[in-house]
C-alpha cells in the first residue's frame, strides 16, 4: 500500500468497507488489515461481522465492526 489521502493517524491507511460479511467485501477487510490498515467494516449480517472481527483481533488486527442496514 501506498501513502495518499487516505492516510490516517501515524500515516496508516484508513479505509471503509461495505458489504464486509462475506464474500470480496469480507476479503478486503482481511487484507487490508493484515497489510496494517485501519479499517471499518460494515455489514447487515451481524453475527458474520463479529466473527470476523474476532478473527482479526485474535492477530492483533483490530477492526471497526458496524452493523448497519
């Protein structure tokens, strides 16, 4: 990743992905995060969110799970 305008605080990418429950939009979050982005992932299925977000924490990738609709 590069530096650019989404550049968040210390210079780390921020991003927010919608759709993050499943499929590219799940992909994305767990790339992104592992590449040390900060990153809010947002998705209707809540259960599917937390569980993602678990995973990441559980490696030490923090990650924003909203619930939304």
């Amino acid at each position: 990743m590069t530096a650019g305008a989404d550049d968040g605080p210390g210079g780390a990418l921020v991003a927010l992905v919608t759709g993050a429950s499943s499929g590219i939009g799940q992909a994305t979050v767990r790339r992104l995060a592992r590449r040390g982005a900060l990153v809010a992932a947002v998705a209707r299925r809540e259960d599917r969110l937390a569980d993602l977000a678990a995973e990441l924490e559980a490696e030490n990738r923090p990650v924003l799970a909203v619930p939304a609709d």
